[in-house]
C-alpha cells in the first residue's frame, strides 16, 4: 500500500493497548503484538504506517471488573459491554477499588513502555509538545500516555504525582458511569448531554491537582454539569480528546454548541471520534454510512470554532468504524474526504497535527 500523500496524523484517543491484551472492546482471543499486522482491531505498527498515522493518545483505561468475562468473544463480548454503560434504573454502580483499578493501571502502562522498549527505536513515549513534532518529522512512532478514568488516583494526589512521573501526561476524568470525582453520560440516544451532577468536590480538587502540574484534563464523556465545572476551574484549555458535535447527532458524548464555544473561548480542541454511533444523526452502530458524515461533522466544530481547535480523536480499538475507514490503515480515505469537502494543505495539517501539537505546548509548557 503507497505511503500516505497527506500530513502525518497524530490523533487524540485509542483504546490499542487493553485490545492487544485481548481484552477490551473487539479482542482477539489470547491477545495480537503490535507489530504484527493482523485484520482484528484498529491499530498495530503496519497498518499506522499504511494509513500515515504518526501516533497518539493511548488511554490507559480500566474495564469495570464485572464487565470482565473472558468466555464472552466478538460480538457477544461488544454487546456485553456496552450494554454496562447503558445506566440502570437503580442508578449508576458504585466505583471499582482503587488497588484494582490501580494493578491494571501499571500492568498496561508497563506493556506500553514494553512496546517502546521492543521498538527498536520506532516507537517513542513523548512527554513535550517538541518531542512530540520530533517524532512526527522523523517517522517515529509517538505515543502519548493518557489516563480514561480515574479510579487509580487518591484524593491526596500521591498517585498522581507517581503516575505522572512515570509518564502520564493526560487525564479523562471519567468514562462511562461514574467514580469518586466525576460521572459520566450513560450511553443512549437521543439524550442531552445534562444526564446528571457535576464534579464532586474531590473532582474538582483533582482538576486544581492536575492544572498545578501541567497535566492535561479532557472532558470526553463527563456529563454536561461536570464540564461546565472544569470549564469555570481549570486555567488550561478545554479539551475533549474524542467527542462529536452535538447538533449533528444527539448522542449525549457529543458536544452542543454552547460546550463548542466554551472549547474556543479557551483556546481548546475537539478531536472528532469515529464510532459510527456518536456520528450518525439516527445514532445507529451501523458501519454504513457514508465518510461524509464525519465531514458533516467538523463542518460544524469548525463553523463554531474556527479551524484552529478541531483535531482527530479516532477511538480506534475501542469503537464502531465506518466501512471506509476499517482500520488505521483507511486514514487516507478521510484526508481525501476533508480535501474533496474544501479544506486545503494548511487546514488538513492542523487538523491532522497542528491543533494537538498547539495545545499540547500550552498545556504542558514544553
Ligand atoms: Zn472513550
């Protein structure tokens, strides 16, 4: 397959590593390497380079133990685990223990310093915004650590500071459901994205933790109340590393227009996910669907925000993706959408990398 003709993509949410444990969303049985190309899941090292994707957020997230089972395989194992984010009438689960959620934290993080490690240089763990560009001048694989839930973190910060440290430069308040500082939207449509209470206290006090150390904070898949109390706290900002526009496909993940203003005020960016639920305006899982779609989509981000704070949160390896666009090695086939729609070489390369690299350095001060 030629080399990809279009900027390199650095792209703002997978869920690879917990796939190549063969666990998570679309496993294979007995889990796969990264660097071996094979047709299940999203990414591996061959089929990034196919698609010229330069790297990315790499989230680090705990499955909800309960939603463990490991009999359960392709679509039955999907259905199973979605059907955990759908909120019960009961009211959300509580949290998982902390020394759970924090075993399965080092035991990821420690397979993606392994992939780094085995790379032979190909693959790099950036903690700067120059780094970062480095690697995407050089064709060096670049992976950013980022945490989707916070369910390993303390309210002290100790933990923080110690995953920090080791490379964790990047935190999702939550996922789906809730934890000790945020809470989620539940997964249904069509919903407003108000679905329940903001931060707690500690939630707010884990944003000042984060702000204090240069951390990033997104707000992918905290509910409306939650995102309205980052937005009046943090002094970074805003980001959702992988959330959709709200107008186009009431999906409550997605962001509404006021959220989208709020994003530009502070200088922020969106990164527009792939799942085909979050981008359909009937809110369907059906892979058909027109790339289009996804056009429609940052139409409108960009129509709200300017070209300046729209990136690419793909939710590869975690996700539904239009039949166009398989694997990371489609990318291109939304590149020529986005040109074919109007937007030129200095557009496509915000979107493609600019806008994360722009964010990163005013984030992170490096
Ligand atoms: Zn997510």
């Amino acid at each position: 397959m030629p080399v990809s003709s279009f900027p390199p993509i650095f792209d703002g949410h997978n869920d690879t590593i917990l796939s190549l444990t063969g666990s998570g969303f679309n496993p294979l049985p007995g889990g796969r390497s990264f660097f071996e190309r094979v047709d299940n899941g999203h990414i591996d090292l061959p089929r990034a380079q196919d698609g010229g994707l330069g790297g990315g957020f790499f989230a680090v997230f705990v499955r909800p133990p309960e939603t463990e089972d490991p009999a359960a395989e392709g679509e039955d194992a999907r259905k199973r685990l979605t059907q955990r984010f759908q909120r019960p009438a009961e009211g959300w689960p509580e949290p998982m223990a902390m020394d759970y959620a924090q075993s399965k934290s080092l035991e990821l993080l420690g397979r993606l310093f392994q992939i780094e490690r085995e790379s032979n240089g190909q693959c790099k763990i950036i903690r700067s915004a120059s780094e970062l560009q480095h690697c995407l001048d050089n064709g060096i694989f670049a992976i950013l650590l980022h945490f989707e839930g916070t369910d390993q973190l303390d309210p002290d910060g100790f933990a923080l500071d110690v995953f920090h440290q080791a490379g964790v430069q990047s935190i999702g308040l939550t996922h789906f459901r809730k934890n000790r500082y945020a809470e989620g939207v539940p997964m249904s449509f069509p919903s407003s994205p108000d679905t329940g209470p903001g931060l707690t206290d500690e939630g707010k006090e884990l944003v000042r933790q984060c702000n204090a150390r240069n951390i990033l904070v997104d707000v992918s898949h905290i509910n409306e109340k939650g995102f309205w109390d980052v937005a009046g706290i943090t002094d970074a900002p805003i980001v959702a590393t992988h959330s959709n526009a709200w107008e186009v496909s009431n999906a409550p993940r997605n962001l509404t227009d006021k959220q989208l203003d709020a994003i530009k005020e502070s200088r922020g960016v969106a990164g527009l996910n792939f799942h085909v639920g979050f981008l359909r305006p009937d809110g369907e899982a059906d892979p058909s669907m027109p790339l289009s779609v996804m056009a429609d989509h940052l139409d409108h981000m960009v129509e709200r925000m300017g070209i300046d704070c729209v990136a690419l949160g793909s939710d590869f390896d975690g996700a539904v993706m239009p039949e166009g666009l398989k694997d990371a090695s489609g990318l291109p086939a939304l590149m020529k959408t986005l040109q074919d729609r109007g937007y030129d070489a200095d557009a496509l390369e915000k979107i493609a990398n600019g806008n994360w690299i722009r964010v990163l350095r005013e984030t992170w001060g490096r």
